[in-house]
C-alpha cells in the first residue's frame, strides 16, 4: 500500500535563503488510501503536514519546507491573530508517512529530518482596526469608503483582504485598497481606503457594483516566504452600497420656443428649459441646489450663486448629482446646474446636522430653470446641450437634446 518512501535532503535551512530550504518527500500508493505526513519533536508532540488526505493509487512527491498546520490563537498589540501555520523551531525531528487504507490497514515510514536556521518569527498583523465599520458604498461622497489600519511586523510576498458573507462562507470578495501610504505587504504601519471596489488602487472609478449590502468578515492573511502565515479578522457592513444610476428621460429636454432643433433669444430675455430625471439605479442618488426655478445670468456660474445667496451646499460637492446646461464656447463645464429633483421629488435626511436630499431608486425629479443673456455670448457660440453631473466621479449623461441657439439683438 505504501512503498518507496524518500525524504531528502535530512538537513535543511528553511529561511528563504535559497540554501537547502526544502527537503523533497517522495512515496507510492499502491491503493486507495487516506495520507498523512506529520512530524515529531523530542517530547512526542505532533505537528500535521498532511492530515488524511485522499490518495489514488499512484507515485507523489511534495517539498516540505519545515511549515506545518498547527491553528492556534496568540494575543498582539491591539487584539488576537490566529496562527494557521508556522516553521518548526530548530531541532531533530521524526518524520511520519502514514497510509490507512478503506479496511483500516495502517501502514507507515519514518526517519529524521533536521531543521537548522529556521526563520520561525510570524509575520505579526498588529492594531488591525476598520473605521467606521458600517458604510454605504454608492458614490454619494457621505460615508462611501472606510479606513483599514494595521501594523506589519515583516515583510511578506502574499497579503490578502478579502469578505466572506457568513450565509455565502465559500464566496470570497477581494478588497482593493486605494490610497494606501507604502506597499501592503511591507514591514510597517499602513493605512488605505476601501470604498467596496468601485475604484482601482489609484483612485481610478470603474464603476463597479460593490459587494450586495450586509455584514461580512473581513480577513487579512499575510504569508511570508517560508510558509509562516496568520489571519487577522474585523466585521464590516455595506448598506445601501451599488452603482448609481440615472438618465434624462427620453433623452430629451423641453426647450422653450424651439423648433427644428433651434431656438431664438433675444439679448436681455430668457433661454428656458424642463427636464425629467429618473433614478434607473438600486441606490439613492444625493443631489443639492441650485433648486429647479433658479434663473441664471449668461455670466453667472452655480459657484457664483453659492456664493451670492451663501448656499455653500450649491458650490461643487464630491458625490452629488446634478442637471447641468453647457454650450460650445464656455470655458466651465456645465457652469448652470440645478438639483436633479425638486424637493417635493425628493427624500430628506438628516445626517451629521446637515439635511441631505435624495432622489430614490424609480423615483422621477423635474427640473427646470432659465438663463438670462445679460450679454451676447461669445463668437461662435451656437451648440447648448443638457447632460447629468455626478460631481468630482463623473459626466454621466453629455450632449444631451442639442439645439442650436440663436441670440440676436433685443
């Protein structure tokens, strides 16, 4: 059942050195069996290798480089890590093959190995903290991404971050960190943010979906060069996490006395518009004033208005949605912008002192507003277009319902 058993070389290194740091196990199954390689020190203490695993009839062979699973809880600076495998310590050890067939027959092979230099210190995760550890993961710029802190006590080739859903435990989801001040696997204090993978690591949006709302662990699993490995673990929760979305409806805005695609103005009246908006999206879409009804002077900008009437809330805001109007000779991009709804379309919430308006999921928001020629515009000014703005994320609608606009003497 079992034969040809090898270990060599009997003396190794494990240190990552590139010098004797593994030993090759050769052996033969002449039959199905379940397989373990364990080891022994001087007091007779067991430490699994291989710990009954199915084996088909056939020849193996496997490095071993002095690591064995040995689970086991140890407390550090900031709270516990869990040890899934370690180097043995330096010393003279019996190496174990064992075979147990499906009849129960047991059959093994022994000899020594010994491990000298061994690098046995763990790559210690230390002060592992998630802050906060509940947020909404949808783009809308309040509480969208968390910080993770950890401390690293070497430096590892392998860390990994990921979730697992307690209802889904087989179903991992990595977690991409951005911002982060020094290479994550290096010695060392690091901070990072994640915002659910809507991002790459360079702060690049991909308009990714997040992990489906709910409350994961999220383990970090960091692996030095020698097999030393331990997990660290916190509790996160996504809420109201997912991919905003949003369009004009129709793809069309009612343009006041345009026909075939033009409309005229004279200088010192009023261009005016309406528009629908849709949430078409499964989060809420966060918008701010200027408020539908606002009129615009041709020279002013919403900057301008968040100043005049002190509405800081109406100056560009990460994460907020806005209808926005543009024409070809501006040097601002959608310099008149109105909220995406007015404020009877909208839910209302409070959050840290500050009322925060929402467009929600199948919800419809009109807008409309008007913009005075105070002056003639420049030269060459022909094209205006609507478009939505995701501010400081994205232009998520652009060149929407163009018409041409003809501004002649008053």
């Amino acid at each position: 059942m079992l034969s040809r058993v090898e270990v060599a070389p009997a003396i190794i290194s494990p240190n990552a050195d590139g010098v004797d740091d593994v030993t090759l196990i050769r052996y033969r199954i002449g039959r199905a069996a379940n397989l373990s390689i364990y080891f022994l020190d001087g007091a007779g203490q067991r430490y699994y290798f291989r710990d009954h695993q199915r084996r088909s009839p056939g020849r193996y062979e496997v490095y071993w480089g002095g690591a064995v699973n040995d689970p086991q809880v140890r407390q550090v600076g900031g709270g516990q890590i869990r040890v899934e495998s370690r180097v043995l310590p330096d010393g003279i050890y019996t190496w174990v093959v064992e075979a147990v067939d499906d009849r129960g027959h047991q059959q093994r092979a022994a000899g020594q190995v010994t491990l000298q230099h061994a690098d046995t210190a763990l790559p210690e995760v230390r002060e592992f903290k998630v802050t906060p550890e509940q947020f909404r993961p949808n783009e809308d710029g309040l509480d969208d991404q968390v910080t993770i802190s950890y401390y690293l006590a070497k430096d590892v080739p392998n860390l990994r971050l990921y979730l697992i859903d307690s209802q889904r435990p087989r179903l991992k989801y990595p977690v991409i960190l951005r911002n982060s001040n020094s290479e994550p696997g290096a010695s060392g204090w690091h901070q990072a943010l994640y915002d659910g993978g809507v991002h790459d690591q360079n702060g690049r949006y991909l308009a990714a979906e997040p992990p489906p709302d709910g409350t994961y662990a999220l383990y970090l699993e960091a692996e030095d060069r020698v097999g030393n490995r331990v997990v660290v673990s916190s509790t996160l929760t996504i809420s109201e996490g997912g991919r905003p979305l949003a369009e004009i409806a129709g793809g069309s805005i009612d343009w006041q006395g345009e026909m075939n695609g033009k409309v005229g103005v004279p200088v010192g009246r009023r261009l005016c518009l309406t528009a629908v908006v849709i949430n078409i999206g499964a989060v809420p879409l966060r918008t701010s004033g200027p408020w539908p009804g606002q009129a615009y002077r041709l020279t002013q900008s919403y900057r301008d208005l968040a100043a005049t009437y002190a509405e800081p809330s109406w100056a560009e805001q990460r994460g907020v949605w806005r209808f926005g109007i543009n024409y070809d000779t501006t040097g601002v991009d959608f310099s008149f912008r109105w909220a995406i709804g007015r404020p009877e379309d909208l839910e209302q919430r409070v959050i840290d002192g500050q009322s925060q308006y929402y467009l929600m999921p199948g919800r419809r928001g009109m807008v409309y507003g008007c913009i005075q020629f105070d002056v003639a515009p420049p030269v060459g000014t022909d094209r205006w277009w609507g478009g939505l703005i995701h501010e400081s994320v994205q232009i998520a609608a652009n060149n929407v319902d163009t018409v041409s606009v003809l501004v002649g003497r008053p």
